[in-house]
C-alpha cells in the first residue's frame, strides 16, 4: 500500500501539469477597442480647452507640458529615479523570516555505531517528532555583494543623470520646433484668406475662359495660352495653401491638441531676433560644454569606469556573516530555541586567471568610449558652425524678401492702373496680385525661417530656454517663458562666458 503513494503522488503532478497547459489568446476586438478608448482618454484629458488665442510662450509652454514626447522622457527619468532608489535597497543586508511545517506518517528513527569499539545499538531510537515546526529570523551579510550593490547603485545614478539629459534634449527640440512651426502657422493664418480669394477669383476667370473658347469669341491660341497661365497660378496657389495649412497642423501636434480642434494665434509683435553671433569659436566651446549628447557620454565613461571596478570586486574573496534566532518545536531538542551565528569565506580560484582579459576589455572599452565622444564632440563644432551659417543665410533671405514683396506689391499696383483688353489684362492683372501675394507669404516664411534659424543655433550649443522641472500650471509657465526668453541669446553667453 505504502509504495503505490509515490505512484499515485506522480500521476497527481502530471494530471495538474496538464491541467495547466496554456493556449495562446489573441487579444478581442472588444479589448482592442477598450485600449482605443483609454488611450484617447489619456491623450488629450489632461490639458486645458483653448479659449483664446494662443500666444507664442502659451505654444510654448503647452509644447512642454502636453507633448507626448516630452511625457515619455518625464516617465523614463522617473523610472530611472524609482531604479535608483531600488539599487539602494540592494546595499541593506538580508533579514530573513522562516517558517517551517514537516509531518511525516512514521518515525525516522535510526540506530547508531560507536566508532571506538564498533558495537552498533540494537533497538533503533527517534530524535525528532513525526509533525514539527520551525521557525528562523536570520541576520545575513555578504561583504562583497554590498561592495558590487554600492557600485551598482553608482552606476544607476549615472543612468539617472543620463535620462535627465535625454529630457533635456527633447525640450530642446521641442523648443526648436515650436519656433518654427508656430511663425509658419501665423503665416498660415495672414494669408490663408487672402489665398482662397485669389483662388476663386483665378477659377472663375478659367471657368470664363472655357466659355470665350466654346464660343469662338477669341483667338485659340490666344485663349489657350491665357487658360495655361490661369493653371499655372491655381497650382503655385494650391501649393502654398497645402504648405500653410501643413505647419498650422504640426503645430497642433506640438502642443498635442486633438485633431480637429479650431484655434487661432495671437498676431502681434514679434519676438526680437538677437544679432548675429561674433564669436564662433567660443559658441562652439560652450556647446562642448553644454549639449547633452557629450554630458551623456560623460556619464557613460564613469558607468564604464565603474564597471571596471565591479569586475576587479567581483574576483575579491566572497565573506558572509550571519546570524539569527531559531526556534523547533521538536519535543526530542534539549534546546528548542538557540541563537546562531556563522561567518563564510569563498573564493572562486578560476575568477584569478580572468584578470587580464577584463583588464584588456576595459582599456578596449575606454577606447571606443573615447573614440565616440571625439567623433560626437566634432560633430557638434560642425553642427554650430554649420547653424551659425545657416542664421547668417536666413538673414540675408529674409532682406531679399522683404525687396521682392515691396517690388511685387509695386508692380501690381502698375498692372492694376494699365489694364487694356479684358482677357489679357485680367490675366496679368491675376498673375500680378498672385506674385504679390507668394511674395508675402515667401516674406513671412523667411522670417519663421529666421526664428527656426536661432533656435537651431541655441539647440547646436545646448542651451536650455528652460529647466526640467517645469511648472505643472500653463499659466505659470506661461509668465515664466515672458521673462525669459528675453534673456536667452548667445550674446548673453558671449558677453559673460566665465559665468558658465
């Protein structure tokens, strides 16, 4: 009877083996659009209706607490932050609380050889009870797994401050995109009415012309020539619509406003755009010391340092002290509780020859570290020349602009005044204003190309218009971004370099 229990054990744990079987599930169309519907949810709830027009520092500012970039990187350092308080833990030592039930459905007992005459015992004796209990709180320390935790924990520091410049990175490009996503959509909102006027006006003069045709009321040729002048305005006209409205929607995405959602910009003065840096070489000196991508790389060479470290710890002799109270309820123990303490050494003797071969990987590793912040660092001296040029171009785009817009408006006036025929005339009196008015517009994308141009600038050095740790309430950060954007040129860092 006793030696079929193991049998029957065995058939027991293949029975819930196979009970436990699991079949893959995909996901329902109920649970799809469950996801949908949250997500939604938490896309655009969280923000506060638009209720006026938006200002450039309420773009702004909507940019760095709506984005869902910018979210992403605000979850990430706090997970970095929740890893690093976790890697603190590691270092406390092991507090273990233990309890323990056995029962068995006999006694063990057992007889035993006296060693120094070799006469064995004859009735077999039982120390321990067939049902007991145990119980064990237990104090443990291993020196060097604290020393491995406590380099762990320096390590994940520097993965924190690596996050934190992952987010800064993004605000400054959020920066940059607003600047230049948010002068387009205000060229957007000048010219669009202007835009669609010109259109139904060129579409009613190519629906007449069909008409002078089917009657015969002028020459073919004439007539065909004045129909491919009239295409040619709608398309460059349909174009630029298509571009306007293109940049009024990207800024809705920066600020991540639903699709859809109506709003318009507040059209004043524009911010003043700071002179063209002097000083090259230090803008350049101050993006080595400010962009994120090095600091990063910074921070990765002391992750790498320290791992040197933990590999030379980890070949150190393993020493384990514990100690703690424990408890048997074993009726047979003279003593049924007893205090215990224990202290371990080991060393694993093959760890040794591995020496070298770490030795040779750190110094390898050190060498591609340094190797890549070299090639980074003269990527960025490029990127802030190359930005400084860039400005330097759109100003003087910006000059040439303003000329063809002032000539342009002059020589439609003077079409307008010398109109003879009324097809030819009407025609080049259309294609006049249509220069006109693509001169305007190419004016107002020269000068958002203006404030792209500097914020590019600002993102190539690395300087922030803006800490991390933003205000959580758009108006506060909105009269925040008032006082300091004013302040953020590179002049101000050309002027006062010793304080950076």
């Amino acid at each position: 009877m006793q030696s079929s229990k193991p049998l029957v054990a065995v058939c027991v744990c293949i029975a819930m083996i196979a009970g436990c079987s699991i079949t893959p599930m995909p996901l329902s169309t109920a649970e799809i659009d469950q996801r949908i519907q949250l997500d939604r949810q938490a896309m655009f709830s969280t923000q506060p209706p638009v209720t006026a027009p938006i200002t450039f520092t309420e773009a702004l500012g909507r940019a760095y607490l709506f984005n869902l970039e910018n979210r992403l990187k605000a979850m990430e350092d706090a997970l970095a932050q929740g890893q690093l308080d976790l890697a603190y833990y590691d270092m406390l030592p092991r507090l273990t609380a233990l309890a323990g039930y056995s029962n068995r459905d006999n006694d063990g007992g057992g007889t035993a050889i006296n060693l120094r005459t070799g006469v064995s015992t004859t009735d077999p004796t039982v120390a321990e009870e067939r049902t007991h209990h145990t119980e064990q709180l237990a104090l443990s320390w291993n020196l060097l797994d604290f020393g491995l935790s406590y380099v762990r924990a320096k390590q994940q520091a520097n993965q924190l401050l690596i996050a934190k410049e992952h987010r800064r990175k993004t605000l400054q490009n959020i920066t940059q995109d607003v600047y230049s996503a948010y002068y387009r959509a205000l060229a957007t909102q000048r010219r669009t009415a202007d835009v669609e006027r010109l259109l139904g006006r060129a579409e009613k003069a190519l629906a007449d012309a069909h008409t002078i045709e089917e009657k015969g009321l002028a020459p073919p040729v004439q007539i065909l020539l004045y129909q491919r002048g009239l295409i040619e305005i709608l398309q460059q006209m349909r174009s630029r619509r298509n571009e306007l409205q293109s940049a009024y929607q990207e800024l809705a995405a920066l600020m991540n406003l639903k699709p859809g959602t109506q709003y318009s910009l507040a059209d004043g003065t524009p911010s003043v755009v700071p002179p063209l840096p002097e000083d090259v070489d230090h803008l350049s000196e101050v993006a080595l010391r400010y962009r994120s991508e090095l600091r990063e790389e910074d921070y990765r060479d002391k992750i790498s340092q320290l791992e040197a470290k933990r590999i030379l710890l980890s070949i150190l002799p393993s020493i384990q002290i514990e100690t703690g109270i424990h408890g048997d309820s074993n009726k047979y123990l003279y003593n049924n509780r007893w205090w215990e303490s224990q202290a371990n050494i080991s060393f694993n003797l093959f760890r040794v020859f591995s020496v070298p071969a770490s030795e040779r990987q750190m110094a390898v590793q050190s060498e591609v570290d340094r190797a890549r912040r070299m090639a980074m660092a003269m990527s960025i001296v490029t990127q802030v020349h190359l930005a400084v040029e860039r400005y330097r171009e759109t100003v003087t785009d910006l000059q040439l602009s303003k000329q063809l817009a002032s000539i342009d408006k002059r020589v439609n006036q003077q079409v307008a005044n010398g109109v003879q025929s009324q097809t030819e005339g009407e025609l080049e009196q259309i294609r006049a204003e249509a220069r006109s008015l693509l001169s305007n517009i190419q004016d107002d994308y020269a000068q958002a190309s203006l404030y792209g141009a500097y914020a590019r600038l600002m993102n190539s050095v690395g300087l922030d218009l803006i800490d991390a740790d933003v205000p959580d309430n758009l108006s506060a950060l909105t009269k925040l971004l008032d006082q300091r954007l004013p302040t953020w040129s590179v002049q101000n860092v050309e002027a006062t370099p010793s304080t950076l």
